[in-house]
C-alpha cells in the first residue's frame, strides 16, 4: 500500500482536481490512501478568518464569503449536475464555519485558531473523495482525526504515535482493504476530547508520515509542483539541480534549515521504520523525481537554504555576567512558552545570539518579557543561508553584496547570517 499526498498547489482549482484524478488511474487497483491539503491559499484564508474573529479587525463575514465562493467556483466546474449530494454537504461545512464566527471566542486563541482552519482540509478532501468517486476510483472519505490523536497543544499537536497506530489498524486497514483507496485530510489530529488540533503549518506532509508509519506502507510520495528535491530553491536561485537520491539524514538537515520542499517532521516517522518518500512533480508524474531513503552516500553537490523575513536577537545579562547554564534555561524556557523557534545560535561569554523566524504576534510578546531581565537587541530583516557541503567558493557566492553577522560552521553545514548591503 501506498500514500500518495496532494498539497495544496496540487488541488489549487478544478483542473487541478482533474489532474489529481488522471494521476491517480495510473496507479489503479493499487491500494492507496490520499492525504489532500487545503485548495490552494485557503488556510491562509481560514487564518484571516480566525484574526478577524478572534481580534474583530476584519469583518469575518467578508473573509468567510470569500473561502465559501472559492469553493463553490471550483464546486461549480467540478460537479455541473448540482443536485450532487457534495453541495449539501459542502453547504453543511460552511454552516458550520457560520456557527463557529457567530458565537464569542469561547476558548484560547490558538484552539479557536484549529476548529476554524480545519476546515480548509476538511472540505478539500470532501470534494477530491467525491469527485474521485464520481469519475470510477472507488474511493472512501475517511476523517483523519478519528485517527491521528494528539495532545491539546493547538497549532502543533503531539501526536500519539501508540494509539494512532492502533486506531489505524482497527478502523483505516479494513476500509482500505475493502476499498483500495481512501481520501483523507492532511494537517488535522483529533484529541481525546474530540477538538480538533492541527499539526503545525504545511502539516500535510507529515500526516502522509504519520499515516505510513501506522499502516506499515511501503511508500510515501509528495506530488509537487517541482520536479523533486532540487539543491536550492529556484525562487532565490538560477540553475538549480535535481537530488535524484538523498538519505534520510540530508533529508532531515535540509527541512530542519527550512527547505520547504518537505515538512521537517515528516521524515523521522519514514526513517523509524524505513518507508521509502518519494518527491515527484504531479505537472510531470512520469519524471523520476527524488527518493529519500537508506542509503549510503551523501548528497553529490552543494545544497542551499535561504530564509528570508529573520530576526537576530541578541541577549545579555544587564549586569555583565556570563550567560550560563542558569540564564540559558531561563531564555530557552521563554522561548518554549512563546513558541518561537530558535534556527541558529551562538554564545559568547556575556551575550546569546539567536536568528528566528519574525513573527508579529510572538516576538514582541517575548522580547518584552526578555527585556524584563535582559538587555535585548536585534536587527531586522536579515536573512539566514544554510549551505550543507559547502566550500569557500559556495560561501563567497552567497555573500555577494551583503554582511555576515553571524557565521557557524560545522563539518557539512555552514550557517551565515547576513544583511543586505544595497
Ligand atoms: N493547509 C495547511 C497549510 O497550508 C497544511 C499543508 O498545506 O500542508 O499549512
Ligand atoms: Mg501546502
């Protein structure tokens, strides 16, 4: 059995839903089980949504008929009969977001912020299960929090690989069995309350993962809008090269600087229990693309990471003592509690320095509650680079024209921090 997951480029409209369907005849009579995202932008939508009813700056009304009219345009083109039962059903969805933005915010933010952007996956995978169906792959919708349990950490659910393993074999393996395909929703967990929790941004991946490794799969294929893994991304770089083959290990070092090619969390699952995760580009399902798997030699060419949009923020001790064991823990404890993401740091005697994503809402909120017992600096706008199997001549490359402010080397992996000079 295979898992195949869709993102959300892939069911961006309703030609793209079609492709979906081709892709997937070539594959018939094998059984699959199809992790689909959200159609195209809609969780960034379905956030707007949240901020709008949450913090009352937008109207939500205006952001919901929005999401509901995409929808209902992909609907139209998908399904002309329109007494096809996915109307009503994709009517009772949204009814269910009306219900959601009418009440007062019952909860904390970021559990409101999960029973609303579910959505997105929910009716995506409705309507990819119904469409399937409807043109001759026999397929079953199957709600993926009835199988991927999480604590209550809202936004980036624990997940409890035990239970989720068993539930998968109790109520996904026989209907896979009988069916050969199910359609179910990427990035949702369900709790033992029966909230809805999601597994952090672009999650989709990772619940292919989580899925492969409870029904004991013998792949998992992204299908992308790129030809695979490639060795820095084309939006930031010319002539980029394809990975044909990569192991786990770069996997993972490349998602964890950011490579947003794959979800950093997808691989630990795969790699536990050697799954196979092949990328491969749904515009091109014929290409080979990339495989990640066990093998035994490093990646043949240098690869680049480039995250935009960072912060370095750089903590001292107001008194001029050295930041040791007892101030790290403090700073590192904030930093947990706020959510932020440390991607690199570096220690000197009286100072840590650290580049993280910016992000509006969490940043200010913790450096306030750094400054109450440090002093805080930070420069703006810089960006990080990754190269992992750098040379010199890789690094001269990227510094063109900017400074470095931090710089750290280990033996594969170069991390430069750096700033615009123009
Ligand atoms: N729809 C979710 C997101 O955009 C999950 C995913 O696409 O993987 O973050
Ligand atoms: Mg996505």
């Amino acid at each position: 059995m295979k898992v195949f997951k869709f993102g959300g480029a892939s069911v961006k409209d309703a030609a793209a839903v079609k492709n979906v369907a081709a892709i997937l005849k070539r594959f018939a009579g094998e059984e699959l089980i199809i992790v689909v995202s959200a159609m195209a932008k809609t969780t960034n939508n379905l956030e707007r949504l949240t901020n709008a009813f949450f913090y009352k700056k937008e109207d939500p009304q205006t952001v919901l008929d929005e999401v509901k009219n995409f929808h209902a345009g992909i609907l139209k083109e998908l399904f002309p009969n329109t007494s096809h039962p996915i109307y009503a059903q994709v009517e009772n969805d949204f009814v269910e977001l009306q219900w959601a933005i009418e009440d007062e915010p019952s909860y904390g933010y970021n559990h409101e912020y999960d029973q609303i952007v579910c959505m997105g996956e929910v009716i995506s995978a409705r309507i990819v299960a119904a469409y399937l169906k409807e043109n001759g792959i026999n397929c079953e919708w199957m709600d993926s929090r009835g199988i991927i349990q999480t604590d209550n950490t809202y936004r980036e659910g624990n997940v409890d690989f035990e239970l989720t393993q068993k539930l998968a074999q109790k109520e996904l393996m026989p209907v896979l069995k009988k069916n050969k395909v199910i359609v179910t929703q990427g990035f949702l967990g369900g709790t033992s309350e029966n909230f809805t929790t999601t597994l952090g941004r672009e999650g989709s991946d990772y619940t292919a993962a989580i899925l492969a490794y409870s029904t004991e799969a013998e792949s998992v294929t992204i299908w992308k809008d790129v030809p695979g893994v490639l060795n820095a991304d084309p939006k930031w770089f010319n002539n980029t090269q394809l990975i044909e083959d990569l192991t786990y290990q770069d996997a993972i070092e490349l998602a964890y600087y950011g490579a947003t090619v794959i979800h950093p969390k997808t691989i630990k699952p795969l790699q536990n229990k050697n799954i196979p995760l092949y990328v491969k580009s749904f515009v091109n399902p014929e290409a080979t693309g990339t495989v990640i798997k066990d093998i035994n030699r490093h990646l043949p060419i240098p690869s680049f990471i480039f995250k935009v949009n960072q912060l370095l923020i750089t903590i001292s001790p107001r008194d001029f003592s050295f930041i040791a064991e007892e101030n790290l823990s403090k700073i590192f404890a904030l930093f947990h509690q706020y959510g932020v993401k440390s991607h690199v740091m570096q220690l000197s005697a009286i100072s840590f320095s650290v580049c993280v994503d910016m992000d509006e809402k969490k940043i200010p909120e913790l450096v306030a509650e750094l400054q109450k017992e440090y002093k805080v600096l930070y420069n703006e706008n810089v960006e990080l680079v990754t190269i992992r199997y750098y040379d010199q001549s890789t690094i001269d490359r990227v510094c063109i024209n900017k400074q470095v402010l931090l710089e750290q080397k280990s033996r594969y992996t170069v991390q430069l921090v750096v700033r615009n000079l123009s």
